[in-house]
C-alpha cells in the first residue's frame, strides 16, 4: 500500500491502509440501560492448584444490558473467574448465580444452556478444533439441536446452509464453510468463535480478551458486535489487557490485583489509562464501601 | 473442491506412492542383496499372488481380518487415544468364538451370529478396561492397553490348553467345531468367505458413523482438541469410553469372523497379530473407513506375495516385516513434502490474488 515515514502518519492512518478503508478506532455508543442482574457472585472463593487463592473473596453483579469490564494485570485471576463462570473449573467458597440458578454443580453443557456465551482467552488452544471445518467448528455446542439433527443423525443440508449463512453474517472470508478453519487468519477464526458464541440467543456473554492477536478491521467487527448485543439486552463481562478497549467498550469497570476486587468505576467516560495503572498494580485501593456497589444492592 | 483441498489430497497421494515405492525399492535391494536367483523372488513376490484364482482369494481373505482391526485402530486414534488393544480384542473374539462353535449348539445361521455377537461383547468389554483406567485413574492407556494384550493372548491360550483341546491329538489345537458354526463361504476354489461382506459393511458402518451422526462428530472434535471438546460442552470422558468400546466390538466380531471363516478348529497358539498390522492399515486409509479395504488389499497382497515367495525362493517372508515398518514409519512422518504442499499453497493464493479471487485471506 506504499512507504511513508513515522512521523507522517498517525494510528488512524495506518489502520485505514492496512484495511483499505476508514475504520473507527474511538468506539461509539449509546449509553447503557441497565437491567436485572444476570450474573450474581457472593464471596467467591477459588483455589489455584498450588493451593494459593487466585480468587479472595469477590462479590459483583452483571446485570442485562450493560458491559463490564475486568482490567487487571493478567495473571491476577481473571482467568480463573471466567473458568468458574463457564463451568470449566470447579469454586472452592461462596456462590455463583447465573438467571438464579446456582451452578455449583451444573454441568458445562448445563451452564451453556441457560444462555451463556464464552469467547475464550486463546482461541487455537480451547476455541476451535484446528483440523476441522469453519462449520463444524460453529456447530460444536449445538449439533444435538433438533435444527442440525434427529435421532442422532446429522442433517447435511441444514448444516450447510448453516454454516453460508453464518459465513455472510459474520463476515468470515473463506472459500467455502468446509475449509479447514486453521487455513484462516487469526481475525477470521476469531469471528468464526463469535459465530458460533452469539448466534444461539445468549443472555450472558463472557468475553476474554476478544481482540488479542486480531486486525484491525476485524477488532472493529467484534466491538460492534458486542455493543449490539449489549444494545439488544444481553449482559457481557468483558476481560481484556488491552486498556483502551475496556475503558472504550465498558459502560462500568472492576479492576482486579491479587484475585480481589480492588476498585470499582461505575462509569467508564471519566477514567484515564494513568488512573486505572495505579489500581492495577495494586498501588491504590478504592475504600470497601465504593468497591461494594457494584454489586447493586 | 477448492484448490487447498485439491493439493492437500495431492499431497496425500503423492506420499502415499512414495512411500510405497521406497518400500518396493528396499525389497529389491534386499532381494538383490540375498538371493541367488533375485529374478525367481521378483516374479513369486510381484506377479505370484495373480497367478491363480487361489492365490487372489488369499489376497482378499488376508485383508479381511485387517479390516476389522484397523476400524477399531481408526475409531479409537480418531477419538485422540493411543490404546492398542485392537490386538488383545481380536484375539478374545477368536476365544468367544471358539466357545460358542464348540460348546453351544444352534441352528445354522443362528450360530455363527451368536458367536460374532459373543465376541463382540468380549472385545468391546476387553477394550473398555483401559478407557476406564484412563478415565478414572489416568493411567496412560497405551501402558495397560500393550499390559493388557499380553493378558489376554496367555488367558486365551490357557483357556484352550485346559477346556477346549483335542485331548486325541498330540498338536495343539482346540475340537473341532460344530458344523452349524462356520461362515459360508462365497466363491468356490477360494476360501473368501462371508466376512468379508461383514468387513466391507463395518466400513461404510463406521464411516456413516464418523461422519454422518453427532456422536461421531462430537468423536472428532474430542479426537482433535479435547479442551475445546469439553469447552463446547461434549462429554468428553463418554465419548473417549464409547469410541474405545466400539472399536473393541469391531475387533472382537473380527476374531470370530476370521476363526469360523477360514478354520474349523482353533489352533493359534500365539496371537496372529492383526492388531499391529492393523495400525498399519490404518495409517495406510489416512484414518478413512472408506479407504480401509484398499489399505487392507495392499498389505494383504504383500503378504500373499511374501509368502509366494518364501515358498518358492531363497528369501524369508520376513521382508514385509520391513514394508510395513517403512510404510508407518513414512506416513506417521508429518514433514514429509510439507516444503512442496506449502510451495503448492502459496502458488495457489498468487494465482487467486492474481485473478481477484478470495484467495489470500485477509
């Protein structure tokens, strides 16, 4: 697309030659109308398998219609708590609701089906199956479905016309939705997950660093997707590294430093990337009445 | 079929010739190397197992057993485990069997269903435990599967020497069997026999199975990335038991069809091994139950071919030991031509870049 100088060109500028047209880094959205809670943690309690606590003692509320979203230092037990949400590991203390239901000793299908959707942390390790089809990989979660198959036997054609559709609407270049999925790039893949992760109606949306490793223009795919869905009703937990994405895309944010909530910022328009440093690292900490409002009563 | 596909299968076909013409060419240094008339070897390995309607028959009735075996190899690495107990099913299916054909009389046709439903049973059971043990105990399943084998082979041997041998005969083999037992066979002046039907059924069985049900989609998911399985929600540990399971009935049936198709009496006193040679078929199929009878023809006329050959010339059957080993030893090698495929690929998305196709993915 051409050699230009550093100092000639902006982030904006190259974003828009490395997708060949205007993308919109500042994300736009309406503000959030918050519901009735989703998500209700009590005094959750996890160990890590050295025995240490990754998660001390945390309570939040997610409610319908908003974005939260997690900052925090990786490694400070963000991924254990999504593994707790998706049924992926098991809490030692304290309770997680989610739609009222205590999923204590539900099963990972079980949590799936009261409507919760999961974007992974690493999409080639627990996202997709590599050697197989972009459509198998959508279908995964949901090919027992009566719409794919009855009595155990798949429906070929639904399928197929499945996988199309899904193609188009989430904007997957491929040749067709039967090549392998590990021929794609990293963004196309990515929105393959998102295909099959909000495509069956979720209520929930647990989405762990939904961008890393993603282009530009397919980053700017995800973040639309996600604010519609927000828009639409859906609660969405949104964990990221990437400090600018929270504090863009989240309507309210909890910082996290040693598997304990220690700052709350119920509205995201006024906070700086300096400020929420400080709390990441531990250096401040919000007083426990401040950090108690989030979870909403 | 899109181009990646198109030289993915090129690829494949590629290596597979290779493979085998590296094989053929090592015999022939072998050959040359050994014999004093390499012609005479050549002629008994090559063009001997055409020679008759006989020896074509010992071809397809050779590939038969290996059907069986390499389904099981096919449904159990499919799932993403590395349990060899095809071997150790197998051969309890012959012990089934040979239960059933001596000691249990029924009305033909009945019978011999009995026993490869019998069999069956025990394979699938002998299959499971090691699927447990992982399960429960995460005890590697190659370890107890390769434990188990031997197990099984002394179990059956013992069972034959102490309950089911011709006392009146100074060799070792088992009473005859019941005439309602045997498989009848298909064509007259060969030994091909109704297992073979059976085998080439299981076939298409398992590749309806694989690809056609849930069950086999949610086996092929596990069998490629296990954490996403469980992520998705697929009950990994079921799925993981039940391919094992299958794989062991598959074997299993394979044991008594071999036994009441080509014997009337059980006379191994070692397992024959078709478990092992199996992996090979399997490998051979590129894990695809619709190329399983092909595979099993190959290694099966190899055999023939070999055993021509040690009959009729100065060199030991032993050589397609060596095939065999070259031809896993040449697939299982991922690399091989990967430099040529990613050559390929690349060529491919220029040309589709060039003519404003989708290639390049963006």
């Amino acid at each position: 697309m051409g050699v230009y100088n550093v100092s000639d060109v902006s982030e904006q500028d190259i974003s828009n030659l490395m997708v060949g047209r205007d993308v919109i880094l500042n994300i736009e959205k309406t503000p959030a109308s918050s519901g009735k809670p989703v998500i209700q943690v009590k005094d959750l309690m996890i160990l890590c398998d050295t025995g240490k606590p990754c998660i001390n003692h945390i309570s939040f509320t997610l409610r319908e219609g908003e974005i939260l979203g997690v900052a925090g230092v990786e490694g400070n037990g963000q991924s254990e708590l999504v593994e707790a949400l998706c049924g992926l590991r098991k809490y030692n203390a304290g309770s997680i609701q989610i739609c009222k239901t205590e999923i204590k000793k539900l099963s990972i299908s079980h949590i799936r089906g009261l409507a919760v959707s999961h974007i992974p942390e690493d999409r080639m390790t627990t996202g997709v199956a590599p050697n197989l089809s972009i459509v198998e990989n959508i279908l995964s979660d949901k090919i027992s479905d009566h719409k794919f198959s009855k009595h155990g036997f798949i429906n070929k054609k639904k399928i197929k016309q499945y996988g199309l559709e899904m193609v188009k609407q989430y904007q997957i270049l491929c040749k067709n939705p039967d090549v392998r999925i590990d021929s794609l790039s990293g963004g196309n893949i990515q929105k393959a997950v998102l295909a099959r992760e909000l495509s069956n109606q979720p209520k929930v949306i647990i989405a762990d660093q939904p961008t890393r490793g993603v282009d530009v223009g397919a980053t700017e795919f995800i973040h639309k997707r996600l604010i519609a869905m927000r828009d639409e009703g859906k609660a969405v937990l949104l964990i990221s590294s990437d400090l600018n994405e929270v504090i863009g895309l989240a309507d309210s944010i909890v910082v996290f430093h040693e598997g304990q909530i220690v700052a709350y910022f119920p509205d995201t328009s006024k906070i700086t990337e300096l400020q929420l440093g400080g709390y990441m690292l531990g250096i401040h900490k919000q007083s426990s009445n401040e950090i108690k409002e989030v979870i909403h009563g | 079929m899109d181009s990646n596909k198109r030289i993915r299968l090129m690829v494949d076909l590629s290596k597979m010739a290779l493979t085998i013409l590296v094989a053929l060419a090592l015999v022939i240094l072998i050959v040359l190397g050994t014999s004093s008339d390499p012609m005479n070897a050549f002629f008994n390995f090559f063009i001997g197992p055409f020679t008759s309607l006989r020896r074509i028959g010992n071809i397809i009735e050779a590939a038969s057993p290996l059907m069986f075996t390499s389904l099981a190899v096919i449904m159990i690495f499919g799932a993403g485990q590395f349990s060899m107990i095809a071997e150790g099913s197998f051969f309890i299916g012959t012990l089934g069997a040979m239960i059933i054909a001596i000691s249990c009389p029924l009305p033909p046709g009945l019978h011999p269903m009995i026993a490869l439903l019998f069999a069956g049973i025990l394979g699938a059971a002998v299959a499971s435990i090691p699927a447990l043990l992982k399960v429960k105990w995460q005890v590697s399943e190659v370890v107890t599967s390769l434990m188990f084998n031997y197990i099984v082979q002394f179990f059956t041997v013992y069972m034959l020497n102490y309950y089911f041998r011709e006392t009146s005969s100074s060799s070792v083999a088992s009473r005859l069997f019941l005439e309602t037992s045997t498989l009848p066979a298909l064509i007259d002046g060969t030994r091909i026999h109704f297992g073979v039907i059976l085998a080439i059924l299981l076939c298409i069985l398992a590749y309806l199975l694989l690809y056609r049900t849930t069950f086999g989609m949610k086996l092929r998911i596990t069998g490629d990335n296990i954490t996403f399985a469980n992520y998705s929600g697929i009950k990994v540990t079921k799925i993981m038991i039940l391919a094992q399971i299958i794989a062991g009935a598959f074997a299993g049936i394979g044991g008594a069809s071999e036994l009441l198709g080509m014997y009337d009496r059980f006379k191994w006193t070692a397992s024959p091994g078709y478990g092992w040679t199996g992996i090979a078929v399997a490998l051979l199929a590129r894990n695809n139950p619709l190329m399983v009878p092909v595979a099993a023809l190959f290694i099966g006329y190899l055999n023939v071919g070999a055993n021509i050959m040690a009959r009729n010339s100065d060199v030991s059957s032993d050589v397609v030991v060596i095939i065999q080993g070259i031809i896993i030893l040449m697939i299982a090698a991922e690399a091989l031509l990967n430099k040529w495929k990613q050559k390929m690929i690349v060529k491919a998305a220029n040309q589709d870049t060039a003519t404003g196709g989708d290639g390049a993915n963006v």
